[in-house]
C-alpha cells in the first residue's frame, strides 16, 4: 500500500478532515493533499512523525518500510504515548487493563 493511501485511510477511518489532520501536525490543509495524493511525497521527518503520532501509528507502518500491520503499529504508538505518562497513570491503566480483561475472560 502506498504511503499517501495509508493516510487517508487512517485520517477517514478516524473521522478526520484534511483540515482537522492538518491543524493537529501543524500543516497546511494542501500539504496533507498532496501527500495523500501525490507520488512520491516527500514529507520532513518531522511532518511524519507529526502525522504517525496525530493518526495513532508509528512512521514504519506509514512507510511500510517493515510488514508492521496496522493493529500492532497502534500498539506500538499507544507504548510510546504510556511509557511517557506519570507513574500514577500508568498504574491506572494497568489496573483498568485488568478489569477489562477478566470481565472479557467470562
């Protein structure tokens, strides 16, 4: 798949506008366009990183530079976003996952 294919459908399937994708990475509605559109974009490593982290992704999987599937770079994204939160947070989550997963066991 290609790289601006996987944005768009990452930006819809989330419910997103260009608009909306665009202020959240600090673009321009017609770079985030172009980028969907356009071949071969040629996003900065910084507008990439913007665009994986606003999408819930990480950049291997917007690439495709590994066989990263969707569910797992979000998993990826969410360790990164965690590993980041306070420790008591952390441990609210931990807990929560808990719960969720011994009422999904019955």
């Amino acid at each position: 798949m290609k790289f601006g294919t996987r944005i768009k459908e990452l930006r819809t399937q989330k419910g997103l506008t260009l608009d909306q994708l665009a202020q959240e990475t600090g673009s321009a509605k017609s770079y985030i366009w172009e980028l969907e559109n356009k071949n071969p974009p040629r996003p900065s490593a910084e507008k990439l990183a913007a665009i994986a982290s606003a999408l819930g992704v990480t950049v291997d999987y917007l690439i495709g530079s590994d066989e990263q599937t969707l569910e797992k770079a979000e998993d990826t994204a969410f360790y990164r976003e965690y590993s980041s939160l306070p420790e008591d947070t952390r441990r609210q989550i931990r807990e929560m996952a808990k719960i969720l997963g011994t009422k999904k066991a019955k």
